[in-house]
C-alpha cells in the first residue's frame, strides 16, 4: 500500500482572482489546506474564498512577497506550498513537489514552467525569466525558471529570512536557499493562459519590466 502523501498548507497570493479562485480551490489536493492571502482586491475575492472554505489573510502592504510572507506566517503545517491563484498553474502537482521533499531528495521543490496554449507565456515575460535564470545557474543554482510553484518546510522558509517583500521574493528565496546548500529538486509543469484577467507581471511589458527591476536588485543586493 503506498502511504498517503504528507498534507500541506497552501499559500495564495490573490489581488483581483474571484473568477479564477473556484476553480483553483476545486483542484487542491486532499488535504491541502488553501491560505488565501488578499493583496487589497477591488473585487469579490475575499468573499468567494471565504464562501469556499479558504484560510482568508488580509495583507494591506502590496506585493508578491509581503502576500506570499504573511500567508507563511500564518501556515501551521510542516510542508507549505505556494502557486499563483489566477489558474495558470496545476494544484496536481503539489503532492509530487511535497513528496519530493518529504522522502529527503531536496530541501526545496519547484516547477519549471512549460506552456501549454496561445497566450500563456508572452514573450517579454520568457525573455526576462531565462535571462535571470541565467544568471541563477552562474551561480551554482541549477534552476531554469524562477519557482513560479515550490514546497519546502515551514519552518526551513522562515529561517532563511527572506526580506524582498516586492516581485524579487521568488529570486531571493532561490539565491538564499543556494547560499545555504539546499538541495533543488525542479519539474516541470503546465503552464496555461490565466482563468480572468490579465497578469499583474506577464500580462505587460511594463509588469515584466517592474519584475525584472526587482530581481535584478536582489542580485545586485546578494554579491
């Protein structure tokens, strides 16, 4: 009989995903358990997510990093797991990410993203991406996108003592957790055009630039 896979918490960054939340919430694996952190949506989302039965955590301070922080904070599970709420990635995918580090293959697991349909990924944003991933791998971080999907321990995240609270989180957790030689385990995954709306990043030349920005100070930063 193979054991059950270990249950997680689920952290959400949201700003503006009422449209896509359901569906995102519907394909969660049992028992992981979803943390909705509202970023000062104008929508429907914190009332959608509570009616769904999410954790809801309000997070006034805008940003990727302070949405993805305060939904640690409030996780209580030894695994935590982060993915975007706007349906372009697959919540499949968790319990193999989890897995990964539950039997000792890695400190960290994260998805590399593959597109799947017109649209997903637009140029700007693949550009800025590889072009950073470059410069990851320079560094001995053996990583091709910049975990857009990962999982890891609570409290392994927490002490790593990420500070960029902007677009820079993901870049800084990577570049923090090459520093303290952690073990990266990378899949790949779908990546689909988002259910609603469009991207705060990818969805722009201006969003793709601003991220870019923020990256490129944390590296700058960690020399």
């Amino acid at each position: 009989m193979i054991p059950a896979p270990p249950a997680a918490d689920v952290v959400l960054p949201c700003l503006d995903e009422a449209e896509a939340l359901p569906g995102v919430l519907g394909r969660l694996p049992a028992g992981y358990r979803p943390i909705v952190v509202d970023n000062g949506s104008t929508d429907d989302t914190v009332a959608v997510a509570e009616a769904l039965g999410a954790l809801v955590v309000r997070e006034p301070r805008r940003g990727y990093g302070a949405a993805v922080h305060a939904g640690l904070l409030a996780a209580t599970a030894e695994f935590v797991c982060v993915i975007d709420a706007d349906g372009s990635l697959p919540p499949e995918v968790l319990p193999e990410l989890v897995a990964a580090v539950a039997d000792g293959r890695a400190e960290m697991a994260v998805g590399r993203r593959v597109p799947v349909g017109r649209g997903a990924w637009p140029w700007h944003a693949r550009l800025g991406n590889a072009l950073i991933a470059v410069l990851l791998r320079r560094r001995g971080i053996p990583v091709r996108d910049i975990a857009p999907v990962r999982a890891a321990r609570r409290t392994g995240l927490l002490d790593l003592g990420v500070t960029d609270r902007a677009f820079g989180y993901p870049l800084e957790l990577l570049v923090r957790a090459g520093a303290a030689g952690w073990r990266l385990h990378e899949i790949e995954v779908e990546y689909r055009p988002r259910t609603g709306g469009r991207s705060k990043v990818s969805g722009s030349v201006r969003g793709t630039a601003r991220a870019v920005r923020d990256m490129s100070a944390v590296l700058v930063g960690s020399r």
